[in-house]
C-alpha cells in the first residue's frame, strides 16, 4: 500500500462520510453507476445513524435511504466492531436484493479498501479476517433469534410480515448492545412501524455542515423513557423533488390516499375517514395543553349509533 492510499483509507475509516462521498458507488435507475451523492439530507442522516442507538426513518419513495443504510453497514463492518451485522426485509428476493447491493459497493471500492471474503453467497458475506459477517434474512417469526447481531437493518418495516414476532426475536439481543435501523415508507397505521414511530418524539435535528464522527462505545443501556429517534424524511428535502412539475410527474396515476402513504408518509388509515387529509401525527398534539381563551374554540358533537362523541378544539398558536 503507497503513502496515498494509507492517507485514504485512514481518513476513509475515520469518518464515514468521508468513506461515502469519496469511495461508495451506488446504482441509481437514471443514471447507473454513481458516486454517492453530497447531499445536506444525506449527511444528516449518517450523522443520526452514527449517533443514534435505535433510529427509526419514515421516508417518502426512492430517497437513497436503503442505499444509505447498506452503506454504513459496510462501513461498520470493514472499520468498527467486528460482529454480525444483519439485514432483514419482507421476502427472500428483498432481502437477496439488500445484500447484492452491499456487494455492489464492496466490488467498486478501491482495491486497496476492498477486504477478502471468507464467504460470498446470497445470504452472507463474510470477511474472516476482520471478524464481520452481513446476513440477510427474509421476513420469518424466529428467523432473527438464533444470533447476537452487532447492528440490525431492516427494511421496509412497515411491509413486513410477522414484524411483531421478528422484533420480540430481536429485542432482547438489541438490549445487551446492538445498533438498529428501521426503514420504511408508511403502509398504513396497522404496523408495528406505524405503532413505533408513532409513539415517539421526532428529530428536529441540524448538525453542523462538517461531518465528523470520533469513535465511541454505544451505550450498554437505553433510556427507558424513548427507545428510539425518528427522523421523518420527506421528498421535499431531495434537491430533485421540490419543484411542483416533479410532483405533478410523482403523483400521476396515484389515489390521494396512496399518495399520501408513499410520498407524504401519512400513517392514517384514509380508507374509512370523512376527511382524509387527517393525519393524527399533525392533528393530535402528543403533549398536554391548556386552552388558550384568547383564541376561538370549537365543538361538534357526534350522535352516533352507539355513543355520543363531543370533541372540544382550538387551533393552536403554531398552526
């Protein structure tokens, strides 16, 4: 190995970002073979990945988070903690489908950076050297319990079948130690994605514009008071996706409900709903409070068949 390459691979394994933009190479519909890309929502994301123990991503379609998430699983395979990192998604071509894509970076790395793989089948990818193992597995009730995963990535969560009975297979062995990431577009509010991220605060994060993460052990122990972060990533944060022509494109041939699910990342179930833009993560406040007698309050009553229903409101100051 020359001097310049020595100089790459330790800044490379330093800091992941580095690693991302300067050697990871993804396959992109459009444009095929691509470096991966500096965006601001990206960079975040990594940070976040880095930062956080257990992060949960509702994301609008096609943002580069599965490509993202199966980066930074390399990355801490081939630099971090020697382990089992394991991917899950909802059927065996899916979960084939996440490991050819770790392959695919792997192979266009640079030679120097490029580790030998003890093993290199469709389910696993060792490096017996450097003591790391990437499995991926199908969506199955106990499919996860025989290991002790150093990090887990699992994808499309909301999609997957058996999710409850995979996550009580998962937990305990998260518990002593293991990183999580759970990435999904919404399918709807009866998942256990949905129950997930619906039950936590979100992000409201902006780190600074340099990217640069210092190693660090992960916490033996969570909070019991949050589990996990969630970090929304809507289309309008891709630099692509924020004109109203590529929304009229994205949108055409959708339903409103089906739009709403994939690219607005509505966890209502609009089907049954009188007024389906309601969305119970922007309408229902998760914290106490007061009336506010400066500001007009509304009733309306329900009769119902059964039961009456009165529901008292007010606009808050924020909207």
């Amino acid at each position: 190995m020359t001097k310049p390459e020595f100089t790459s691979l330790h800044a490379a394994a330093q800091n992941p970002w580095v690693f991302f933009t300067e050697h990871v190479k993804t396959q992109d519909p459009a444009r095929g073979n691509r470096t991966f890309p500096d965006y601001d929502y990206l960079r975040v994301l990594v940070y976040l990945m880095e930062q956080e123990r257990f992060l949960l991503v509702p994301k609008s379609r096609q943002m580069m988070v599965t490509w993202t998430a199966v980066a930074y699983y390399v990355y801490l395979a081939l630099f971090r903690k020697p382990g089992i990192y394991l991917f899950l998604s909802r059927n065996e071509r899916c979960a084939e489908e996440l490991l050819d894509r770790a392959r695919y970076i792997l192979e266009r790395l640079p030679k120097y950076m490029q580790p030998k793989r003890s093993t290199n089948s469709k389910a696993e990818i060792a490096f017996g050297n450097l003591g790391s193992r990437i499995l991926s597995l199908p969506a199955s009730p106990d499919g996860p319990r025989m290991y002790s995963p150093t990090g887990v990535f699992w994808d499309e969560m909301a999609f997957t079948p058996y999710d409850e009975h995979i996550w009580a297979a998962l937990k305990p062995a998260l518990d002593s130690g293991g990183k999580f990431i759970g990435v999904s577009s919404s399918g709807g509010a009866y998942n256990l994605f949905a129950k997930l991220v619906q039950d936590e605060n979100e992000t409201d994060c902006n780190p600074a514009s340099s990217l640069i993460v210092h190693r660090s052990s992960l916490p033996s122990e969570v909070p019991p008071s949050s589990l996990f972060t969630v970090h929304r990533l809507h289309y309008s944060a891709h630099p692509d996706k924020q004109s109203e022509k590529w929304k009229r494109m994205a949108a055409r041939g959708m339903s409103e409900q089906r739009w709403q699910q994939e690219q607005e990342i509505s966890f209502t179930a609009t089907g049954d709903l009188v007024y389906p833009e309601f969305d119970s993560n922007r309408h229902i406040l998760k914290e106490e409070i007061r009336a506010n007698p400066e500001c007009e309050i509304y009733r309306s009553i329900d009769f119902g068949y059964r039961y009456p229903f009165v529901l008292w409101f007010q606009k808050t100051m924020t909207g």
